[in-house]
C-alpha cells in the first residue's frame, strides 16, 4: 500500500473508531459462503482512492480483503482536486495504471460515462459466485442507483457514501451569547454576526472560500431560495435574484462573521478553525466530523450540535454529493476488481464507515441495522442530522460534464466577493464565462 501521499495527521479522522475497532463492531454480518472470495488469490489490483474519511476506513482495513481474498492490493490516496486531474489524464489515455476507481458523482459522472471509462458491473451484480446475496440494487438508496447507472440503465459503479451538508454548531460559544441553533437564513446570519467578536479571536461562521471548493457553498445557499444553478431545461439560473441574493448571503457570512484569510480556506482550513474552538457555524459535509470528538485533536469535544441545514427564505435543503467505487474499462481483472469494488460497499464496511463517523453508506439495510446504530460512536444528534438531513436532501451540484470548470469560474467570483466584489456583477461575468463551456459540452 502505498502511503507516500498521507499526511500522518490526516490518520487521525478514525482516530474516534479505535475502541470500537478493537472491541468489535456490532451488527457485522460475515462474508457470503457462496461466494468463492479466493478465486482470484495471486491477483494485484492497483486502486486509484481520493483522500477523505471514506478512503482512510478503506486503508484502515486493507488488510483484511488481502486475508480474505489473496489479492494484493496497491492502494493510493491523493487529495481530490489531484486526484481528478489524474484520473481524467490516465483514463483518457485509454491505459490507466489502475483497475479500480474511486469518483465523486457530484463531479465526475457524466465525464466518466461519455468517455466510457467504467465497466458494465451489471452482470457481476447477477452472479451469485461473485456477489454476496444481501447485495441488491433495492438495498441501495434511490440516489445511489441514480448516480450508479448511465443513462441507458447500466450499472457502471457500486454507490459507496452519501454525503449532506450540515451545520456543525458550538453549543458552548451559543450559550454564552444566549442564543438558540437558528432555525431559518435570517437568524444564521443574526447568530453568526452575534458571535463574532475579533478581539477575542471569536468567529460566527466558517466555510470554504478557496476557489473551486467553495461553489458548493453558494449552491447550498441557493437551494434554500428555491433555485438550482440549471433549469430542467439546461439553462443556467445562475444570474436570477435568487441565486444573487445567495451570493450575497455567501459574501455577508464570510465578510462580516469569518477568521481571516477565510478566502484561501477549504474544508480542512474550516474545520481546523471549527476545533480550536474558535468558530460557532461550519458548514460543510457530515462525514468531516470525526476529528470533532477526538480529544487528541479537538477542544470542542462534548460542545458541539450537528444541525440539519436551516430553512432558506422559500426551501429547506440538504445538499447532497456522493462517491461510489468503479472497475475501469481498461481492466484486465475486472473481476478481482469488482469483488474489491464490493467489500468497499459491504455491510460490514458499511457499519464501519457510519459507526466512524466518517460517511453514510448508501445501503439502507446498514442504516436501519438497530445493532450497527448502537455502536455509531458519534454523538446520538449527528445520526440524528444524518436521518434528518436525508429528508429534505437536494442534489448541490449539477449533474454536467464540465463541473469542474462550473466549480472553478464560479469559484473566483465567490471569492473575489469575500474580497468586496458586487455578487450580481460578478455572477454576470462568470456566466458569460461558463455559458459556452457548457454549451459545447452538450454538443456531440
């Protein structure tokens, strides 16, 4: 395996599962009998992982598909801006250095199905000698199954996590101000503003202002004013009032209520500055908690609510992204692969996964095990956001080919209006900007 790419600090998102790895977990149901798991024992398999919570619990237990299987597996974990790039570079080549592909469905998709670059599982799925048979496509929530197939209804990846933004919250620094977890965007704003005290080095909100990360940031927003950045007819909607009046919401936040420097923040900025105990709102993915409740890494421990997104002026919205786990095209073991692809997404890595704190598996038949929910070592009130948030769910990205170059040109106008830029100028720009990307994209 390889670990060149880790920041050792990074290891310590499970930190929080350590007991529960040790002691067991429970609602763990064995591997199927009827699947020949040491078929393909002598194979190595390369895995292309992007870094996150999720990808650290694939590392953590490695070795345990390696026990069971005999396939050797090089695994390698690069930052997800990085790990697009070379994803994108290598699987056009038409020869990538790897069988099995880790992709963020908010981003990737519709790149990965008009390139072809994914393998047809569907037959995999149907092979009672290669999958376990608690493994069907109704186990797997609506979404998932959506983001897994193309458009003609084939399987192309196996849905791994889920993820909802949420705002984490500091109950401590909200009880000092006498405030209660806001309800609606007009008492966030009057919460974060009330908080914010920089002589004392006191923050009310926290989010992603580098460019590219955080665009997701103003399409949450935008989803509570009843708005996506495409219409059901491919238009963009991104210069409407509602989506300016978002921005506008995004740069009063992360102007007047956020620490300095907030413009070259990402979600691991943010949430550095959320656990110093610094920062009353983050808002941002629910599996980046675990570090929350690990007192080797974080003074808020015991202090923090986990709460589902506040109604906006017409909706209340829980943006949504997910991941799943592919076998490439060019595979030349698709189904050593593929059985790799499905240990990521058992129910035992499932309950992992959420007992981590580190991500929601897609499988509703994890989410309902009563004995898995029992050893969720996180707080009862992020399950609670988890359950919550899933009810009032909404896509925060547009499904497009190039939403990468979405993210990146809306990216410097969101943070050009941390630095005072007027929001409706500067969505008009990038409009004007994005609009012949997307355009071309459509075409052919």
């Amino acid at each position: 395996m390889s670990t060149s790419l880790f920041n050792p600090t990074r290891r310590t998102f499970l930190a929080t599962s350590a007991a529960v790895g040790a002691a067991g977990l429970l609602g763990i149901r064995p591997a199927s009998a009827a699947v020949d798991w040491k078929r393909f024992s002598g194979t190595t398999l390369e895995v292309n992982l992007i870094k996150s919570p999720r990808s650290e619990t694939i590392l953590k237990y490695l070795s345990e598909f390696e026990g069971m299987t005999g396939i050797k597996v090089n695994a390698e974990a690069t930052p997800e801006q990085q790990q697009r790039q070379k994803t994108t570079i290598e699987l056009s080549s038409g020869k990538p250095s790897f069988d099995v592909v880790h992709l963020s469905y908010h981003v990737q998709k519709r790149q990965f199905e008009k390139g072809g670059w994914l393998a047809d599982i569907s037959g995999f799925l149907k092979d009672p000698s290669l999958t376990d048979p608690s493994l069907t496509e109704s186990d797997f929530a609506d979404a998932g199954m959506q983001f897994a197939k193309d458009p003609q209804g084939v399987l192309r990846s196996l849905p791994f996590s889920v993820d909802y933004w949420i705002i984490y919250w500091n109950k401590a620094l909200f009880e000092k101000k006498g405030l209660a977890y806001p309800t609606t965007f007009d008492e966030m704003v009057t919460a974060a503003e009330a908080l914010t005290d920089p002589s004392a080095k006191t923050y009310g909100f926290a989010a992603r202002g580098i460019k590219n990360a955080n665009t997701p940031v103003w399409t949450t927003l935008m989803l509570g004013y009843g708005m996506t950045p495409i219409g059901p007819d491919g238009k963009l909607r991104t210069t409407s009032p509602e989506a300016v009046d978002a921005a506008a919401l995004y740069r009063r936040l992360m102007t007047k209520s956020a620490p300095p420097g907030v413009s070259g923040f990402n979600w691991a900025e943010a949430q550095s500055a959320f656990l110093q105990g610094k920062v009353g709102m983050w808002l941002d993915g629910v599996g980046f908690a675990p570090p929350i409740e690990n007192p080797d890494k974080s003074r808020v421990v015991g202090q923090v609510g986990y709460g589902i997104m506040p109604k906006g002026p017409k909706a209340q919205a829980a943006a949504t992204t997910g991941d799943g786990i592919g076998v490439t095209s060019a595979s030349q073991n698709k189904e050593a692969a593929y059985l790799f692809c499905q240990w990521v997404i058992s129910h035992e890595m499932g309950a992992r996964l959420l007992q981590a704190g580190a991500g929601v598996p897609f499988r509703q038949s994890v989410l309902e095990d009563q004995k898995v929910r029992q050893g969720v070592t996180m707080p009862s009130a992020w399950l609670d956001a988890v359950v919550g948030s899933g009810k009032v769910s909404q896509l925060a990205l547009p499904v497009i080919i190039p939403v990468t170059e979405f993210r990146d040109i809306y990216g410097v106008s969101l943070t050009n209006m941390i630095g005072g830029a007027d929001p409706a100028a500067e969505l008009k720009t990038a409009t004007a900007q994005f609009e012949p990307v997307l355009a071309r994209s459509e075409q052919g």
